[in-house]
C-alpha cells in the first residue's frame, strides 16, 4: 500500500520569467514531495496546463500583469476548488488582497526557503485528513530577520 503522504504534490509555476521564476523552481525541484508538471507565464497558457494537468498545488507570482493573480485564484475556485494556491508577494496590500480573493497561503518574496518546506509540511499533513487552512498566513508571511 502507498503512504499517501509520501506522494509528491503535483504543482504548476505560474511566475514570469526571470530570477524568481528559476530561484523558486530550483527551490520545488529539491523537494521531494513537490512533482513540477507545469510552468507559465500567465493566465491564458496557466489554465491549459491546469486542464491538462490537474495539479494539486498552484504558486502564482501576485505581481503578475494587473490583477491576473486574483483572477486566476477566482478561476480555480470556481472550476478546480481543491487545487491550493500559494501566492509570493511583495507587500502587506498584495497580501491582504490575495487573501481576501481566496489564496490558500502567502509568502513574502523574501521568504526564506524554510517557510515553503514548512508550507508544503503543512499541505502533506492535511492531505490525509482533508485541507483545513490552519491560518498560517502570518506565521508564512514574516518579514525577514
């Protein structure tokens, strides 16, 4: 019998290209319970991975163009609403935005990798006994010491 928390989380990047894009990936990619099955760069090229795909987690860049980010959320709540989504930003409004239009957890960009491991930590517990956003939203999103 497979330990269900043993089974890698299927995850799309939906981050621009550049430095985050790669630092974050190299990040997932050393994880062994995060399987990379998609990367892109925004919504329209998003939502075709995600059909074809079906992730179980979605990290989205909240500085996507103009309010793509919020919209994607909206998007996967209403049509895939067990993907969770993981949101880096770069300030307390994004935040509090993105977490008023449902995202499941919150990082800063200056996030130390620490606090991704300890997310997915998070998602790998709940898997068994189905997701309960257990409201670590400030614990994930500190400023940097």
């Amino acid at each position: 019998m497979i330990n269900p928390s043993k089974i890698p989380f299927r995850c799309i990047l939906i981050v621009n290209p550049g430095r985050v894009r790669e630092s974050l990936q190299a990040i997932l990619k050393a994880n062994d319970l995060i399987d990379i099955v998609g990367i892109a760069g925004g919504g329209l090229s998003a939502s075709k991975q995600i059909i074809s795909s079906n992730p179980e987690i979605v990290v989205l860049d909240g500085n996507l163009a103009e309010d793509e980010a919020l919209e994607i959320i909206l998007w996967l709540q209403s049509n895939y609403p067990n993907v969770k989504t993981l949101i880096l930003v770069e300030n307390n409004l994004q935040r509090n935005i993105l977490l008023a239009g449902g995202a499941d957890f919150v990082i800063s960009k200056g996030f130390l990798s620490e606090q991704l491991a300890d997310t997915i930590d998070c998602l790998q517990m709940d898997r068994s006994e189905g997701f309960q956003s257990p409201s670590m939203d400030e614990f994930l999103y500190e400023d940097k010491k």
